[in-house]
C-alpha cells in the first residue's frame, strides 16, 4: 500500500490532467488476503498488519479526498474480508477466486468457503492397473510455481497427481485406490487452485443447482477479452 503522500502525489497527477477523472481507490492486502495461515508466525503478521493498515487506508483517504471527489473505495480480498468488512471507510470489498471456493483457500483458520467450481475430465488411458490417465488438465494458477497451483483431483476421492509429472497441458496421470476402478471414459472432477485459470481456458461457466443446469454464462474468453 502506498503512503499518504505517494497517494497524494499520484492522485495530484491524475487531478491535473483533464481528460482523467478520480473517482475511486481500491487497497489489496495481499499479505493477509493471499497468504494461508501455514504457521503461527504468519498468523500473527496478518494480525499486526491488519492493524496497521486500518489506520493507513484513512491516511491515504484522506489525503486524497483533499483533491477528488471519491464516488468509491475498495478493499479487501477473499482472505480479508472478514477483516476488511468491519472498516467504515470503505464503500465495497471483493472476494475475487474465493468465490468459487478454489482448493488455495483450504488453509485458512478463520473461513472455510465451500467449493462451488470444478472442471471435468475423461480417462483416455489405462497404462497400469494402478494408474489412470485424463486427458489434459494442466490449468495451473498464476504465483510462485509449487504444488499449490496445481489442480487437484477430487471427485472420486483417494486420486493423486504424480510428483514426477503434475498436471500436464496434453495428458494428467493419476494414481491411488480409485484409479483401480476407473476405466476408459469414466470423468475425473478436479478442484482447481485460483479463479483465473479456468476463465483464461474455457469460454463458459455452467451453473448447476442440485442435478441440473439452471444457466451458463461467458468468462471473459467466451466475451472475446484477452487481459494477457
């Protein structure tokens, strides 16, 4: 974030320029709202940054109210929004990825969203009684490359990647107990880490309420947006 007089310094390059109107401001707190709690010791960095960034978001507010008018001011994230939510100043907060419930917000103490987004793909190989493999699946999500931006198996359960391989562009190898029952043709329903990848690769999201799909909608793909 930056300081009060980084804002406004900024916001006075904008002001000045008239055919640029400033109408909001939008804060990220990545190191609380994109940061699991692995340990006690990033636990209790989240807490201390919280504090200090409440009174830093008025700083800033402040000093750039001193030059626009501001219609709205944004904040938080899917791991800080139940921080974010408490502070007045702010007009609106966003949830981002969190709203599909993706398996990189499974680590967090203090919500649990319930996943609400998969992708589906077939067996197209039975090399080993042991193993199965699907067809494509390589949707990895953006930030440090790890096992934690790697889609997971998920339905049916007792199904892991292959540390030697992961998810792959052309094929992913899965191995476990349900791969023995799995043959040529069954689906295999993943979890994948952000939002991003999967509106990146496909261009519709179905809505599915109990066993039926009630709607589909474009991702910004389908709407013909490249944002890379």
């Amino acid at each position: 974030m930056h300081s009060a007089g980084q804002a406004y310094a900024l916001a006075a390059e904008i002001t000045k320029r008239p055919m640029l109107s400033l109408t909001g401001l939008m804060f990220y707190d990545a190191q609380i709202a994109g940061l699991p709690d692995s340990s006690p010791a990033v636990r209790t960095v989240k807490r201390l940054s919280a504090r200090e960034l409440l009174a830093r978001r008025q700083e800033v507010i402040l000093a750039v109210r001193n030059l626009a008018d501001l219609l709205l001011i944004n904040g938080g994230g899917t791991g800080s929004l139940h921080i974010v939510s408490h502070d007045h100043q702010l007009t609106e907060v966003a949830a981002g990825s969190g709203l599909y419930g993706p398996t990189l917000f499974d680590h967090y103490r203090n919500f649990t969203p319930t996943p609400a987004a998969y992708f589906v793909s077939p067996v197209v190989r039975k090399p080993s009684p042991r193993h199965a493999v699907v067809y494509s699946g390589g949707y990895i999500a953006s930030g440090s490359p790890g096992w934690s931006r790697e889609p997971l198996p998920w339905v049916p359960r007792q199904l892991r990647l292959l540390r030697t391989e992961g998810a792959g562009e052309v094929q992913t190898p899965l191995r476990g107990p349900a791969a023995v029952a799995l043959r040529v043709g069954d689906q295999v329903w993943f979890r994948h880490a952000k939002a991003g990848e999967l509106c990146e690769r496909f261009d519709r999201l179905h809505l599915v309420q109990d066993d039926q799909i009630i709607d589909d909608v474009p991702t910004y793909r389908g709407e013909g947006r490249n944002f890379g």
